[in-house]
C-alpha cells in the first residue's frame, strides 16, 4: 500500500513538472509572437530628399534630354559646353574631367557616384552662402541664379518641354521664391509678355507666366517635393490664353487687309495657308516671300499679328518669318525658331 502511495505521489510530481513546462513554452511562444509582430509593423517612415539612385545614369547611349542634363551639370561644375543632347567626343571628354572635378573615380558617365557628390555639394553649409551670387540666363530669357542644378528634361512630343532644377535644401523655399521673383519681374521676357502670378497656393510656393503668340506659354514655378526645393520652367504649345495681361480674346491690326483674291486658312493658330489663287503662304515662310507670292504692290502689307503681343510695326518683310495664323491673319516673328 506503501508503494502504491508513493509510485501515486511520483506519478503527480511527473505530471505537474510536464504542465510547468508546457506553459513556460507557452509563455515563450507569446513572448516571441509579440516581438516578432512588433517587428514587422510596416513603417510609415517616407524618405526625405534628394536620392542618388532617383537621378539618371547618363552615357553615350541616353536619350537626348538626358544628355542635355549631364552637360547642364559639367556646366555648372566644370567647364563649359554645349548643351545639345548630342554625345560626342567634346561631352566624353567633358565628362571624364567632370568626375577628376568632383574626385570620383575613373569612368564615362554619369553615375549614381557622380550624383552623390553633386547632393553632397548641395547639401554643404557652403551652398546656402554661395546661392544667387550671381545669376545664369537659361533657356527663353528667363534668368535663373547660380547654385541650381539641373536633374531632369521632360519633353512630351511637341506640346511641351519641362526642365526642373534642384535647390541647397539650406536655402528656405520662401527665400528661393523671393530670389527668382526679383531675377523674373512681371515684365516681358524677350518674346515672352507676362500673363499673370500665383503666390502660395496648396501645391507651390510661386508659379508665374508668361505668354506668346501663336498659343504658348512659359511658367516658372517654385515648389518643394518630397523635402526638396525645386525650381521648374516649362515651355507649352496650344494653350488657351485668356485671362493673360494683355492677351485679345480676338486679336486685331490696324494693318490694311488683304485683298479680295486672298482668304486665310483658317483660325488654327499654329498651321495653315494664307493667300488664294493657287499661291498660298505657310509656317516658316519669309514674309517678304509671301507677299511676293501673293502679288502685292510694293508697300502693301498682308494683315499680321506680331507675336510678342507688342504690335511692332513691319518696315522691312524681308527680317520676318510667318510662324502661324490667327483668325485670318499671320502670325509674324523676326526669328525663324520661335517667337522673338
């Protein structure tokens, strides 16, 4: 009976360390489950900046706005280029003496090490002290200061064309604002007349415009993305004008009109003929060509439109190119690339 006891005693003793130890296992288990939980909570944390690895790889096979970008950047850091989008044996060399600059090793291109130097530079306490010392003229007259860098060309066929620099993150956005209102008045720009500007709205610090006949438009805008300050000039085709400073809904000349044998060739304002008969004048014509055609007496005019909005009188036809037509009339310019 003794041993029954006892052996009963032992039995109990087994079964209560077996239940201790599967509820230390259980209590592990949790533990652990909790941490490894914990562990994999997505983070919510969004990188701020710019980022080496956002910005193009560019070498001799890139397209050409790409090309474009790492000579805008030899520019600014090196000597200077042309920038044509045209990788030749000027851009190669010009590139290699680039990373020799900057003190990066050895290579042909444009890489992820060229760009976190150029970040590095953006982001020295230098960059700030140095900004806007002096300003570049870029691209249609606008001016633009020094210590931007150009990151990225955006060209969507032939309607438009958007080129975006990035500022020192030191240089606080209102102050960049500040800085490019005072290098682009609400003035004109060469051909460009101004339209209108828009301060702190919910998706930009500044963003001003400027128009041209026939239907283009010109904006500079100042924005922070992502924590980066950018600065974006982007040049459009075919955009409505009204409500631009100075823009006619329906533009009018006093100039004489055209004679009774002659009919436009329509409202489109960026193709079309002017003239009847079978002699008809077109896009990129030179004005002085397209009276000829027409048979004009000599100082007889064809009604135009001056493109800059400015309404310049035509002494000599022969210094004007027929860039577009407007509601019967050609639109003129004393450039044959754009309107000037």
């Amino acid at each position: 009976m003794k041993a029954l006891l006892v052996g009963f005693l032992i039995l109990v003793g087994v079964l209560i360390a077996v239940g201790q130890d599967e509820n230390s296992g259980n209590e592990a288990t949790k533990s652990t489950d909790t941490v490894d939980t914990r562990d994999q909570t997505p983070s919510t944390t969004v990188p701020q900046g710019l980022i080496a690895a956002d910005l193009p790889v560019v070498n001799a096979t890139s397209a050409v706005d790409d090309v474009k970008v790492a000579q805008a950047l030899v520019n600014t850091f090196s000597s200077p280029i042309s920038v044509d989008g045209s990788w030749g044996p000027q851009t190669a060399a010009a590139v290699t003496k680039l990373r020799e600059v900057l003190g990066v090793s050895e290579g042909d291109s444009i890489d992820r090490a060229v760009w976190e130097v150029v970040i590095s530079k953006l982001e020295a306490p230098t960059a700030r002290t140095d900004f806007g010392k002096t300003e570049i003229r870029s691209l249609q007259n606008m001016k633009l200061p020094t210590g931007l860098v150009l990151t990225e060309i955006s060209t969507i066929q032939d309607v438009s064309t958007a080129w975006t620099y990035v500022a020192p993150p030191s240089v606080p956005i209102v102050d960049l604002a500040s800085t490019l209102s005072a290098l682009n008045p609400t003035k004109s720009l060469g051909g460009w007349r101004f339209c209108e500007t828009e301060n702190k709205t919910s998706v930009a610090e500044m963003r001003r415009f400027w128009w041209a006949l026939p239907e283009r438009m010109l904006s500079l805008v100042v924005q922070q993305t992502n924590g980066v300050n950018e600065v974006v000039v982007t040049e459009e085709q075919s955009v409505p004008l009204d409500g631009c400073e100075g823009y006619k809904t329906t533009p009018t000349t006093e100039k004489p009109a055209p004679k009774a044998s002659e009919s436009s060739g329509g409202g489109d304002s960026g193709s079309g003929s002017y003239g009847g008969g079978g002699a008809s004048c077109y896009v990129g014509m030179n004005l002085e060509d397209c009276e000829d055609l027409i048979g004009l007496s000599a100082g007889d005019r064809i009604q135009y439109i001056d493109c800059t909005g400015e309404d310049r009188e035509v002494w000599w036809a022969r210094n004007w190119t027929i860039i577009g037509f407007y509601g019967g009339a050609a639109v003129v310019s004393k450039s044959s690339y754009g309107c000037a």
